[in-house]
C-alpha cells in the first residue's frame, strides 16, 4: 500500500479488520519491520490523538520519527500555484515537499479544510501535493475531506464492543459553536458503508454529506426516528457541506440544542453506545452524563487509534521491501 486516504486503500476490510486484532494482542510483533526507516509526520494542524497514537504506532514498528509542526517552527508555505510571493510566507509547498522526501521513508500528511472554497477543499490540493512530488508513500492523518485513521479505529471499536451481528449504526449531526470539517463524518461514512452494518445519517436540512461518502445510506433528517433502535450513536458536528447550497459552504446554518445527545435521545435505542473522536464540546455535542456513562466508548475508540495506524504503517513498510 503506497496511499492510504480511503477505506477502498485497505483492500479487503475483513482482513484489515482481523490484522488489527492481531497487532492488538501483540503490538509489537513486527518491531523489525521499520528499523532504520524513518516516519516524517506534518501537521499544518493542531493534534492530540492522531499525533500520540500514530507516533506510537511507528515506535511500535520500530520505525525513527520525525514531527514537523509546519506552523511552529517552519517556514510559512505558500500552497497555490502561480501566485507571487511578496507576503509573509517564505518558501512554496512545491520546493519543501520533495525536499521533506529526502530525510524520510514514509509521510504522515494531517491538513484542515480551509471552508472557504469548496472546490479547492474537495480536491484535496496539499495532500495530493505531497502524493505528486515527495517520491515517498503518504497516508493521511486527517485532510480536508477525510480522517481514515480515525474511522478505521471506529470500525475496531464497533467490531469489539458489538452485540449483534449487523448492528445498526446512526451518525448524528449536534450542535457547535464553530464551523468544522466535514472529514470525520465523511469518513465515517464511506467506512460504515463498506461495514456490515445498517448505516443511518441524521442532521437538519441543509448538512447534506458528499454523495460520494454517504452512497446509499439512509438519510433521515427526524433525529428521533433515526436514533429508534440503534446500537451505535455516533455525535459529531460538521459545518453546511454545500451539495444542496453551495454558498452556504462551511457556514453554520443551525446551532438547535436540540440535537445534543442527552440520556432522553439515548434512551429511544437500543441501550446504544454512545462515540465521538473527541475533542468534544461538553453540553453541546452531548452531555455530561451520557459521555461519562457506562455505555461510552469515546476512550476504547481513541485507544484504538494506536491500533489503526500500526495497521496502515506496517503494510506501508511491506511495500517498501
């Protein structure tokens, strides 16, 4: 595997699926796999997890490390073709790119959508960059559209902690303050259709997904309908992805409370767990009693983000034999 920025990347989910079981009960079994290889990670972004776990992951391979806070530490890229350079940023993406190839075997690449242009967010321009012209293979620690590391381990953790065999699953939108990402639910989606699972989305008009990543989910926009029966309440906040109005993209466009995850939304499921990738914005996203209940899963599935990426890292580094 060279890329990794899609579930269709792995191949086989089941056998992806079987091989992180695998590392999780022996996580260093391929300890030699990475020695003398050396993983650059670049963050434009802030990170707790993905940096922690995904550096982890690469320690658990044996692999060096490299960690590049582009906004801290380096010079300011400048990431648009054509453009003079006569303003703060010192040095273009084009020359630092291949230039970062040279010091590593393998580029974890973790990039924020700008939400301003939708047409240069979706077509993923900095990673993509990074795939045309550092000569190394790039996986994706989250970018504009996509977070497969941190979907990957959602998947482990609904495989773990499931109770029947195809459990139904609901993506809830809730409420935030601030405009985000759509890539956590993207992926969410593109993952759980490719899963044995019955997928519902559920948000306010207007917080349509890409029909690339939702595919033939059930879409249903009255959230106690969608949540009737589910064993898996997935909470996550995106801002207006503009497929039915573009000039609303990256906007907020509702902030109803009533979207939050209380126990009164959970209790319409089936005694459902309750995820999130976390950060998450307590009291909006979901309450406190229900994000420190029993039946959350929000520090398995972090944990198993470690899981994901020693995953994806160790068939990088087959490839490179």
């Amino acid at each position: 595997m060279r890329y990794f920025s899609s579930v269709n990347d792995l191949g086989s989910l089941q056998l992806a699926l079987h091989e992180a079981i695998e590392i999780k009960n022996d996580r260093f079994k391929y300890v030699e796999l990475g020695k003398n290889k050396t993983l650059l990670m670049v963050f434009f972004n802030s990170s707790l997890r993905t940096r922690l776990s995904t550096q982890k992951a690469a320690m658990n391979l044996g692999m060096n490390v490299i960690v590049l806070d582009v906004n801290q530490g380096a010079w300011k890229l400048e990431t648009e073709h054509g453009v003079v350079m006569d303003g703060d940023k010192s040095e273009h993406l084009l020359e630092a790119i291949p230039v970062m190839g040279c010091y590593c075997d393998i580029i974890g690449v973790r990039s924020f959508a700008g939400l301003k242009d939708r047409e240069y967010d979706y077509a993923e321009t900095v990673f993509n960059q990074f795939v045309k012209y550092s000569g190394r293979p790039v996986f994706a620690m989250e970018t504009a559209t996509v977070h497969p590391l941190q979907a990957f381990a959602d998947l482990i953790t609904i495989e773990e902690h499931k109770e029947v065999k195809r459990p139904k699953v609901v993506l809830t939108w809730a409420p935030h303050p601030k405009a985000l990402p759509q890539a956590v639910p993207n992926s969410f989606a593109e993952w759980m259709n490719a899963a044995d699972v019955d997928f519902v989305v559920t948000h306010p008009e207007g917080y349509e997904l890409d029909p690339r990543f939702v595919e033939n989910a059930v879409v249903e926009y009255n959230q106690m309908k969608a949540l009737s029966g589910a064993d898996f309440v997935y909470a996550k906040n995106w801002s207006c992805p503009g497929v039915t109005s573009p000039a609303n993209y990256g906007q907020v466009i509702c902030k109803d409370m009533g979207w939050t995850i209380d126990e009164e939304h959970m209790s319409w499921t089936n005694d459902a767990h309750f995820m999130h990738c976390l950060p998450v914005r307590r009291n909006m996203i979901v309450t406190d009693n229900v994000i420190e209940g029993p039946r959350s899963l929000v520090i398995p599935e972090a944990a198993n983000r470690e899981i994901s990426a020693t995953v994806v890292l160790k068939r990088m580094l087959e490839d490179l034999k």
